[in-house]
C-alpha cells in the first residue's frame, strides 16, 4: 500500500469515529429529551405559583386552577399523561424550575431576557404591558412614569417578579412595599394601605372586575412592552417544537380562545 494510500485510509478511519461519536451523543442528547421523559412516564411536571389569577391560583381546597392551569392540563392530555403539579413562588421560581427539573412553566409567566438566559420560551401566548392599578377615586393622579415616580406614591408589589423589577427600573424615587401574598394584595388598595400596584395589563383587567373601587390605568397603552409565554428547558428542542406545535393547533383549533374567554376579565 502506497504511503498516502495509507494516510487517506487512516483520515477515513478517523472521520468515521467522529461521526460515530457525532450519532452517539445526538441520541443520548434525543433520549434525555423532556418529551420522552413524558411519554415514558405518563407524568408531566409543571410549575407554577398558585397566586395570579386568572392563569393560576391554588384553591384552599388545595385544587389550582385558571387560564394557564386548564392549558397545562390539554397539554398533558395530548401527551397521554397526567399533571405533577410543583408549588414555587415568584422569588423562587427559576431556582425551583430547574431543581426540581419542571418540564414547563406556566401561570402568567412574562418573557424577560434575564430568564431566556436560562430557559427558553415556548411561542407567546399574549402580548401583555404594565400599567398602574388604582383606586378609581384616584384615577387622574397616576396616569404617567411622571407622577407615578414620586416619594409620596405609595407603591405595593409581590417580591420577586417583574413587577417589582419595574418599579426599582423605572420608580426608584416611589415609596415601595412588598407583600407577602399576591392573592390579598389588592385588598391593601382598596383599604388606602397603598396607592399605585404595577401589574400585568391582564391582571388589572382581571382584578378589577372583582374589585369594583380599583380602575386598570391605559390598558391599551401600557407604560411597558410585555409579553406572556410558557418556560421550558433550555436546549431541549425536540420538546420545545412539541409545545410550539401544540401551542399552534391550540390557537388555530379555536381551544386557546375558548379557554381564555373562561378566564379573562372583560376588557375595558
């Protein structure tokens, strides 16, 4: 055998490992995926809060339910699995999605670039803002960044999520309180406890129907760009095309919309 025979025979060899080794790890990279996890398993694991509604809210009864939870439950169905619902907090909610290794996210979730840094996003569901939820009384004083950026503003918000990551952004001159329970927040509104709560355009819509004294601020107008999606692994993309798909046929079925108009506030 001539000498580059031989050497062209040996590259060969070489290139063949590689490649071998290339097909190796993509199946071991395959077999880990979420999606088979799931399908072997029959369990899909989902985070959430249990304390936004109207995606997500944990009953005393111990029962969740809302927007994002009957969401939650169609995509386990398509699979063929059962929901494993794991409790986390907003301050807490990216350590616990990873720890406890969560398939999905769900409950009102907003996409922030310091979250794709570490998950991904499925396709957004709704695009979303925050605006000021007030007592009606007070609607004209808390219209603009302007007055709402005051030492005399008496801001409240849940610790931890982009609420409060807005007002230390954008109102570092207000007065801000954070509370314990974003459930019986709004209550501290309308007993004068606090003046201004920076929440998601959905959610002041949604409160203020059950609340007749709060008024959403512009909610076609929010003071910022949001938008609302569901978080999965990072790297995972044979799971998150799964979860784009469903999300698609969700929408273009018409099954989104049906369950969205259970949930959501009348707009106003």
């Amino acid at each position: 055998m001539a000498p580059s025979t031989g050497k062209l025979t040996l590259k060969k060899s070489k290139m063949k490992k590689i490649i071998f080794s290339l097909l190796l790890v993509s199946g071991v990279v395959q077999a880990q995926s979420h999606l088979d996890t799931i399908l072997t398993t029959k369990t899909l694991k989902v985070c959430t809060t249990g304390d936004y509604k109207p995606y997500s809210f944990l009953r005393p009864d111990g029962q969740y339910e809302g927007l994002d939870i009957s969401m939650a439950n169609a995509l386990a169905t398509s699979l063929g699995a059962k929901v494993e619902w794991v409790p986390t907090s907003w301050k807490s909610l990216m350590p616990d999605f990873l720890a406890k290794q969560c398939d999905i996210a769900v409950g009102g979730i907003s996409v922030t670039l310091k979250r794709q840094q570490t998950a991904w996003f499925a396709q957004p569901l709704d695009v979303d803002g925050k605006i000021p939820l007030v007592r009606c009384a007070d609607k004209a004083r808390y219209q603009t960044i302007e007055q709402l950026n005051r030492p005399g503003v008496r801001l409240i918000e849940p610790a931890g999520g982009t609420n409060e990551a807005f007002v230390h952004s954008h109102l570092p001159d207000a007065t801000l309180t954070l509370f314990h329970d974003n459930v019986t927040i709004f209550q501290q509104l309308v007993d004068n406890k606090a003046d201004v709560m920076i929440t998601d355009a959905s959610e002041a819509r949604y409160q203020q129907q059950h609340y007749p004294s709060l008024c959403a601020i512009n909610p076609d107008k929010p003071l910022q760009y949001g938008e609302k999606a569901y978080m999965i692994p990072r790297d995972d993309i044979s799971w998150k095309l799964y979860v784009d798909q469903w999300l698609h046929l969700s929408t273009a079925t018409g099954e989104y919309g049906g369950i969205a108009r259970q949930w959501m506030g009348a707009k106003s």
